[in-house]
C-alpha cells in the first residue's frame, strides 16, 4: 500500500499542472511593458542616423474659392407691363372697388395719385384710398386719410362723401373779423 500516497500525489500534481495550463490559456494577454524608470532613460542609447533635412516646403495658401453662383438662366425678353392710361387705371380702380378687392384697388387708386396727381379724377382716387383702408378693418388710418383728403379736395362731391362717411371736415383757415 505504499504505492498508493504515490499515486495520489502523482494524480494531485497532475490536477495541479491542468489547472494552471488552463488557467494560463485562459489569462488575457500580458499588457505592454511599463517604460523604464527614470534613471534608466538616462542611458545612452546606440547612435540613430539623423536624416537630411528635407528641403521647406512652401507657405500653404487657402486655396478655397467661394464657388461662382450658376448664371441665371436666359428668359425671352419679357415686355414690361404696359402702363395704364388714366381712363384704364379708373375702370380697374372702380371695377376693384365694386368686386370687394380692397387691397387692389387701394394701390391701383395710390398709383393712380402717384401718376395723375392734378388730374379731375384725382378726388375720386383719394375717396377710393379712405374707402379702401376703412373696407380693410382700418378705422382710425381710415380717419387720417380722410382728413388729408377733404383738406386737399375741400368742395368736391368726393370730399363731401367721405365728410358724411368719416366726420372729417376741412380745417378752413378763418381771420378774426375786422
């Protein structure tokens, strides 16, 4: 029976060295070295071969360009509006005026007093512009127009018709009696 301790050491040993193979498998590789402490940077090192000097190389420009916009593609020559003579300007002002399109008819009448500022359609066009700004939801702009309006065109049918549609009356310059 003495053979028998030698069996179970031989077998335990065996066991032993399985478990550290496989644990030495198993093990994540080994990390890079820790650089050498510092005395031993200090040593002297072989000598490495220095390269010649590359020759400089030149300044580096910026080199963007902003990009050049795409030329507008040609169109056929295209007439420009014509512009409407006075008789025109004032079917289309009453014709905007009549179908409720205030806005239109608002710079159709500005245009018209732009353009025919002595003409005797000029009261008209400035009625059109009280009436125009007073159909947009715009009383007190409305009031300010008018009162500019019967100022300029005092005595004329337009005049007395915004008069009656905004209380604005002309501002008659009266001397004091003498």
């Amino acid at each position: 029976m003495r053979s028998a301790p030698k069996i179970g050491i031989l077998v335990g040993a065996l066991v032993v060295i399985g478990v550290a193979v496989s644990v030495k498998r198993s093990a994540p590789p080994p990390q890079a070295a820790e650089p050498p402490p510092a005395d031993e940077a200090k040593k002297p090192e072989a000598a490495v071969p220095i390269p010649e000097p590359t020759p400089p190389r030149p300044p580096v420009v910026d080199a963007w360009v902003p990009p050049t916009p795409h030329p507008a593609p040609k169109k056929a020559a295209t007439a420009k509006p014509k512009l409407l003579d006075e008789s025109e300007l004032m079917e289309k002002l009453r014709k905007a005026q009549d179908t409720d399109e205030y806005l239109l008819s608002y710079d159709l009448a500005r245009e018209g007093l732009r353009r025919f500022p002595d003409s005797p359609d000029a009261p008209e066009m400035a009625a059109m512009v009280v009436k125009s700004i007073a159909r947009q939801g715009k009383p007190s702009e409305a009031r300010a127009e008018a009162e500019e309006m019967v100022n300029k065109y005092p005595g004329t049918k337009w005049a007395r018709e915004v008069e009656r549609h905004t209380g604005a009356h002309p501002h008659v310059n009266q001397s004091p009696p003498k």
